[in-house]
C-alpha cells in the first residue's frame, strides 16, 4: 500500500498521440507493491493505450516510466514480461485445438519441458486457488477455466506487476469471488495489480486506489471505497448519469412463443441448444443471462433465422416462423443484433448508409423492384446517427471507422427505429462506456414501453437486473424456468449461470 515506500511503477508526463487525437495528455500516476490500483475511463479516455505503453506495445512520443526506481522502457511485451510485468487481456489468446500446458508453453520464451512443465502449472494454480487440469483441451474449458490458463501463465513468471484487463467479463459471481481471493493473495505477497473494470461495484470492493482517465488526461485519483458507484461514473464521464427509468408496462399479450428448440453447434466447439422454451409478452424484458460460450450465438442465431433449428418450434404473434429465413422474419418483425459487431451486426468496409439497408431495407423500404432508394437510405442513416448520438463525421463513414461504442449506437439504434415486434440482443453494451451504456438500456426499456417484446442476453448481470422484467439463464444449451428479476439475489443468479438450478425438472447431461 502507499505508506510513504517508493512506488514499484511510477508514470511521468506520458504523452502519445495518433493521427487527429491526443490518446494520453501528459498522464502520471504511481503504483505500489501489495497494491490493486483501478485504471477507469470511457471507452476512448486512453486507458488501451497507457496500458499497452507499460506492456512493450506502444513507444510514447513524451514522458517516462521508472519500474523499481529505474528508467523502464520496454520495447516489445517480451522486454515487459522479462522486467516482470504480466498481463491478462481482455480477449484470451488461446488455440482452442490444443490442451492447457501447449497454450502455456506457447506464451512461454523458452518453455521447460512438458512434463515439468505440466507439474508446474499444476502447482501454481493450487496454490493460488485455481483449480486447472494441465491435460484439458483448452476448446473443453468454460470461459472462467479460460481465463486460469491465461492467468497462470502470467504466474508461471512470476511477475511484479499484474495487468487485469476487464477481468470478470465472462465469470459467474461464484467465479469473481474466486478470482478476487486470488489477487488477495497475490497482493499479500508483494505483487502490483493494474486492474481496468467498467464494473465500478467491483471496483469499490477491490481496489486501494483509482486513477480517472477522461479525455487522455487524469481527472482524479480517488480511494474508491469512499465513492460511491455513481459517484466514479461520473467522474468518468464528467456529467451527471441518470439510471433507467422503467415504464411499467409489461403483461401485454404473448408475441413469441419457443417450444423445445434444439440445434447442434455452430462449429466445433461451439454449443448445441437443448429443447429451448420460452414465451415473451408485449412491453416485456426477459433478460437471458450465461457466462460466455453457453448457447448464447446459437439462440440469438436461431430465434433470427440464421440457423434453422432441428427440433422445437417458433411463433411469433401465432405464426409458425421456424421454418422462414431472416428477411421473412424481419418482415414480420422479429428482428436481432449479434454479439459482434464488425463483419456480422456491420459490415466493416460499407457506409453507415449501405449498413442501414442491409438490414432495414424490408422494413423501412428501402428497396423497391431491385432498386435502392438511396435518398431514403441516407435519411434513415441520419435519423439513427441524430436519434442515438453517434459521434460520426457522416452517414457515409465506413463502419469500420467509428469507435466500439459508437457502431454499437448505431446497430442497436438501426433495430430500433425499425419498430420491431420482438427485438433480440445479444451483449448490447459490450465494450461500450458507462454514457453509452446507460442510453442503450433506456431506449430498450423505451422499446418495450411502446408495446414491444425484449430479449437482452448478456454477461453483465447488472445490466440484466437494470432492464429485465423476468430472468431465465443459459447454460450447456439448456435454458431455465425465467423467473421475476426483482428480488433475485446475487447468489440466486449464480447458481442459475452455474446450472444447479432446476435444470427444467434435473434434464442433467454429462459433459
């Protein structure tokens, strides 16, 4: 902790800048040993940028670190990890192909050799409490079983400094607790955590000390225990945050029922849907929760059309819309937008414009007899960009060329103002900053308010718990009985993510 001990990681005037934006503005900031010390901003704010200087990936163009009271200057993540900083990204580098200690070794410079190499990857995740068989294949392991690998890889190195990039994106509560007892122990031992978390809860409860980022400069350096969640936020965004507003109106009649949908794997470790049954009403939430890997794609991919299921049915006012392709079932306005958003929600090299009629085109009318109406086009492209503030040179901007959070305003904002009956999401603010967020949830609450049914399937249970009238989760494929969000305990919804619910009446499956 900061008891006066110089710092293990001290940054100076950090300065770098791109092509138009300054991503870091004369930052400084020091970490301690034994310290867990949170980097937040906004998407944009330079937090990528600072934390890939530290790890080698990025030269400033000002500025200096000093690692242990020497100039630290690390030209390459090899010189980084050498000088003992880790790093666990956000996206796990991981060939699903090969087992754990291949993964490991392949992170490895000059890996022992397997057998000793597999004893010790046994060892170091007993002894920090995470529990990891050297032999898995990695395509085998749940997204937290993941993340050890990646976590005790860094391990094996025996690092000074340990960077957690979003680091309980994907993990069940039961799973975070875990974690955290394991960078406890890391940080009774001496070691440094940079920890980078859009969960600010997560954050109080963790964290010694919080550096702001806002703009690429510093804003503040707070004890986050004595903020509060909304307090952080704000200081991130510098403006005051309003939390959804509810409109009340769920309990219209039904609008989508699921029987008993199956569908195998989109690939080979992908996962099969299992008798899938669900019903949504008009003005109706149902938040559909899941660590990463459960069904999620698959579900959204066959309640869209993408993916014809092979057993089980779907209606929609009704109507039997199982066996019709996406374009039919967008006519009748049972639309989606997926988790990714480059090369599938958008297409990455195409306007705004041209992405706006590759999915509204039926609904909005943008086509007629073969020919696009590129006039109607554009204004619906600018209708979406005006409504849902996408910060945009114009409508005819590649996709590609907007920030994640801004593409993702954009998708989410082009469903919408389609009127849809039924709208399915699926992660609809992943990677977007606590503004962004915020705007995205009230115009799905606003959405059901109008009359229509809301599917949200989402890692992140605070937003699930922020906008879902009811809650069901997903796990090995198999959905559970939904059940009213409100009163749900965090232990409740744990035990769902997990599977140990009810399992529809204990439909228990071997792995």
């Amino acid at each position: 902790m900061e008891d006066g001990t110089a710092p293990l990681l001290a940054l100076s005037g950090l300065t770098k800048s791109y092509p138009g934006v300054r991503a870091n503005d004369d930052v400084s900031f020091a970490i301690h040993a034994g310290e867990v010390h949170a980097l937040l901003g906004e998407n944009g704010a330079g937090k990528s940028t600072l934390v890939k200087t530290i790890f080698g990936l990025v030269a400033p163009d000002a500025g200096e670190m000093r690692l242990a009271g020497k100039p630290f200057a690390p030209a390459s993540p090899q010189e980084a990890r050498a000088a003992g900083i880790g790093m666990v990204f956000q996206h796990f580098s991981l060939f699903d192909a090969l087992d754990v200690a291949e993964n490991v070794a392949l992170g490895m410079d000059t890996p022992p050799p397997r057998r000793v190499l597999q004893d010790r990857i046994a060892s170091v995740s007993r002894e920090y409490g995470l529990p990891l068989d050297p032999r898995r294949i990695v395509g085998d392991l749940s997204a937290g079983e993941r993340q050890r690998v990646e976590i005790v890889r860094c391990l094996l190195g025996a690092p000074r400094l340990l960077i957690m990039d979003e680091p309980t994106s994907v993990l069940t509560p039961q799973e975070v607790a875990l974690l955290f007892a394991t960078l406890r122990q890391l940080t009774a031992e001496g070691t440094a955590i940079l920890y980078i978390s859009h969960k600010l809860d997560e954050i109080r409860a963790l964290c010694d000390r919080a550096t702001i980022l806002r703009g690429g400069r510093v804003v503040a350096s707070v004890d986050p225990r004595e903020s509060s969640a909304r307090d952080l936020a704000e200081m991130m965004v510098g403006e005051a945050l309003s939390a959804p507003a509810r409109s009340g109106a769920a309990g219209g009649g039904e609008l989508l029922e699921v029987d008993a949908l199956s569908l195998p794997p989109a690939h080979a470790f992908g996962t099969a849907l299992r008798e899938v049954s669900l019903t949504l009403r008009a003005g109706e939430v149902l938040g559909i929760g899941g660590v990463a890997g459960n069904g999620q794609d698959e579900l959204l991919a066959a309640l869209s059309g993408e993916m014809r299921a092979d057993a089980g049915r779907i209606r929609l006012r009704g109507t039997g819309v199982g066996r019709m392709g996406p374009v039919a079932r967008r006519a009748r306005g049972l639309l989606a937008a997926p988790e990714e958003r480059l090369g599938h929600a958008a297409a990455p090299d195409m306007s705004l414009t041209e992405n706006a009629v590759l999915s509204a085109h039926t609904r909005k009318r943008l086509a007629r007899r073969g020919f696009i109406d590129w006039r109607a086009a554009r204004a619906f492209a600018d209708a979406v960009i005006d409504r849902f503030d996408v910060r945009t040179p114009s409508s005819r901007t590649a996709a590609r060329a907007l920030s994640g959070g801004n593409l993702q305003k954009f998708v989410i904002g082009r469903e919408i103002m389609q009127d849809p009956v039924v709208l399915v999401v699926n992660q609809p603010t992943w990677g977007v900053d606590a503004a962004a967020a915020a705007a995205i949830r009230q115009a799905l609450i606003d959405l059901a308010g109008r009359g229509a049914g809301v599917i949200v399937i989402s890692q992140d249970l605070d937003e699930l718990m922020e906008v879902s009238d009811r809650f069901a989760a997903l796990n090995g494929g198999r959905l559970s009985a939904p059940r009213p969000a409100a009163g749900l305990s965090v232990d409740e919804i744990g035990l769902m993510l997990g599977g140990t619910h009810d399992m529809e009446a204990a439909h228990a499956h071997p792995h």
